[in-house]
C-alpha cells in the first residue's frame, strides 16, 4: 500500500512557507510622535520601538511591560503598545503573548485597512504554530473572507484541518480545487485510507499516476485493480505488461513469469522481448537458475522460428473462420515482431467482428498494439473505447494514463 504521510505533508509545509516559520518579522510599530501619549506610556514604548528595531525583542517586551500597570491607557495608547509588542513578540519567539497582541491590535479599530490581510494572515500563522487550531481555523477563515483567492491562506486551512483531524473538511477543500499539487493528492489519497474510501483514493492514485507518475503509484494502482472483485485471470499478461511499461519489473521470476504467459498467448516475439530485458537488466542469466533463464529463451526462439514457418496458413484460416480471437492473437504476435501493418489490419478485423470470448479484451490490446506501433493518438482513441466490469476499463484507462508520459 502506498504511504502518503510525513514525506508528502512535508511537501506541503514547504509550500506554506510562513506555517513552518511566520513570516511576522516586519510588522514594525508605527510611529506615534503625531500622536498625545503620557510620558509614562511613551519614554517605555519608545525605547521598546529602539530596542526592537536593534533585534533586542526581549528587553523590548521588558520595557513594554512597564506600560501594563499604567492605568487609564487610552484605546490609541492600547493599540500603539500591542502593535509594538505584537511585532516584538513574535520575532522573540513568544507566540502566545503574540497572539495576543495581535488579536488587540486587529479587534482595535485602528489598523489601517490596507494592513488588515498582512496581521490576519500573520495571526492564524501565530496559532497553528502554537497549535490552537480552533483559532488558526478562524483566523484562516477570516483571512479567506478578505480575500477569497488567497492561495497560502487555503493551504494553511487544509492542512490546519488534516493536523487537526477534521478530515471531511479537509477533503472537502481538496476536493474543491481543479489542480492539485502532489503533496495535496498525497494528502487527500492519505485522507481517503483513513476513511476507508476505497474508490476515492483509487481515483486519486490514478491522478497522481497522470501528473506526478512514480513506481509506488503505479504498483499501489495495479494491486488494488488486479484484486478488484470479478478481475478476470486472463489479464493476468496485461498486469504485466503495464509493470513492464512503468518499470516495476525488477525480479527474475517477474520475467519469467511474463515471458511464459506471452509464449502461452502465442506471442512468441514479445516473450523473446521480455526475455532479452531480462538479460540487458541482469535479472535474466545470472546466478544458479542461469540454465534455466537459457533454456527458456532457447524455447522462445524455437517457438518463434515455428510461428514465423505457419504464419501464413493460420492467418488464412483464421481470414476464413471469421475467428475474431485468432486475428487478434496473430495481429498482436505480428506487431510485436515489427509487422506493425499488417498485425494491426488483423487486430482492426478482430474488432469489427465483435465475436470473440471477450470482444473488450482483443480492443484493449489493440489500443497496446496501436502504441507499441507508435500510433498514439489511434491507440488512446482506441482505449477510451474499451468498456467491461472484469478490469479491462480499467487497465485500458491505465494505459492512457500511461502514454500521456
């Protein structure tokens, strides 16, 4: 099963660049000397404001203290305090007596407009930093309101609610947006384990494997397909060419297992390819089962020259028998052995009768077989055309994720 966890929410928390580090250094006070302030407010926030500014945040919050048993503090002589000890707070590392501070200054009345997103944002930073993530939610959401496109905003949101476990909300926000990024499928695909969602994160690994295609994706997509209820056996080849396609083929018994199914197929020329991959990768030809390797690729060449000698009488044959499975068969053996041309006339004869065991079958390999020739485009029509409930929809869907890459 693939892992969708610390690696991809680490993604995520890059993404977010001040969630893992505010951005609330810059958030200067603001100069007071228009305004009335008491000498006893203004000689303790001056130096503070000094202070401050010489990266001193710690004495600044000292001298700002000073201020908090004055009595009678006007609302400007509120604001022009917090706003200081706001900015010097957060840059100390003391997020509580930030958050704080933050919420006064916001809730004063007096932050000019054009300042409101920046302290919004900064505070619901402040909060999932401190992990209060009711208030980070809030302030997330307040932030939103202002302004409804802001992307780092709905990406503190998300991940505010997956940190929290509100797993409906989060995938309802992922949900939501048309081009997620792939920590945001990691993140929705992790969701939906969670959830027990089968389907759901069957769909997104499929989006993942279209736009961040990797080996885990794929084999995570062609286990749950192959075990899938009603998957037919017979597809047993087509599993295998997929992994081959996607380079999840990595053991020798992989190879041999393909390579025997291509030969029981009649496709000696795709076994012989098989084969020989086997042995450029060296899992083919090495070790205490080299004999054995040898003598499979010594049975795929016999059974080739053998195929190549009948080739004429069976397709006559099967021309004659109107055997939709036989011209599919041949069609297919042919193109993987460079007759491109004429297999696939065969294969399209096979699929305009319609009258083979599984007429879904002989489209979808017609659709590989149309890409193995370098028809894409016909091959990806061809495969968007293939129905059926025994996994062939499936596999064929696959394979135009697949030659998208």
């Amino acid at each position: 099963m693939t892992k969708f966890r610390l690696a991809h929410l680490g993604l995520v928390m890059a993404a977010i660049g001040f969630t893992a580090a505010a951005p609330l250094a810059g958030f200067s006070s603001v100069a007071y000397a228009a305004e009335t302030v008491r000498a006893e407010i203004g000689k303790p926030l001056q130096e503070a404001q000094k202070l401050a500014a010489a990266g001193k945040n710690k004495e600044a919050l000292a001298e700002l203290r000073k201020t908090d048993s004055v009595g009678n503090k006007s609302a400007n002589d509120t604001y022009l305090i917090e706003r200081t000890r706001a900015s010097a707070a957060a840059a100390a590392g003391d997020y509580d007596t930030a958050a704080k501070a933050f919420e006064s200054v916001i809730n004063s009345g007096k932050l000019p407009a054009a300042e409101q997103p920046k302290f919004t944002q900064a505070l619901a930073g402040i909060y999932y930093r401190i992990k209060d993530y009711p208030k980070a939610i809030t302030w997330i959401n307040r932030a939103l309101k202002d302004n409804p496109n802001d992307g780092a905003m709905k990406e503190l949101l998300i991940q505010t609610y997956y940190i929290s476990g509100k797993y409906p909300e989060a995938a309802k926000e992922l949900s939501s947006q048309k081009n997620l990024s792939e920590a945001q499928l990691g993140m929705l695909a992790n969701i939906q384990l969670k959830q027990n969602d089968k389907a759901g994160y069957v769909q997104t690994l499929e989006r993942m494997a279209a736009s961040y295609p990797k080996p885990q994706t794929w084999a995570d997509l062609l286990q749950r397909v192959q075990a899938k209820p009603g998957f037919s056996p017979t597809l047993s080849l087509d599993i295998l060419r997929l992994r081959l396609a996607n380079g999840l083929l990595t053991k020798p018994s992989e190879y041999m297992e393909m390579s025997q199914l291509a030969l029981q197929a009649g496709n000696p020329a795709e076994a012989l390819k098989i084969i020989n991959e086997g042995y450029k990768k060296g899992a083919l030809g090495t070790g205490s089962d080299a004999p054995r390797h040898q003598r499979l690729k010594d049975l795929a060449t016999k059974t080739q020259a053998e195929f190549a000698g009948k080739l004429a009488a069976a397709e006559a044959d099967a021309v004659k028998a109107k055997d939709a499975d036989a011209l599919a068969n041949l069609g297919y053996a042919l193109v993987s052995d460079g007759k491109a041309d004429k297999g696939l006339a065969l294969m399209d004869q096979a699929v305009k009768l319609g009258t083979g065991r599984n007429p879904e079958a002989i489209k979808l390999h017609y659709g590989i077989a149309q890409s193995i020739a370098g028809k894409k485009a016909a091959a990806v029509t061809t495969l968007k055309s293939v129905k059926g409930t025994d996994g062939t929809a499936d596999l064929a869907r696959y394979w135009t994720i697949s030659l998208s890459h």
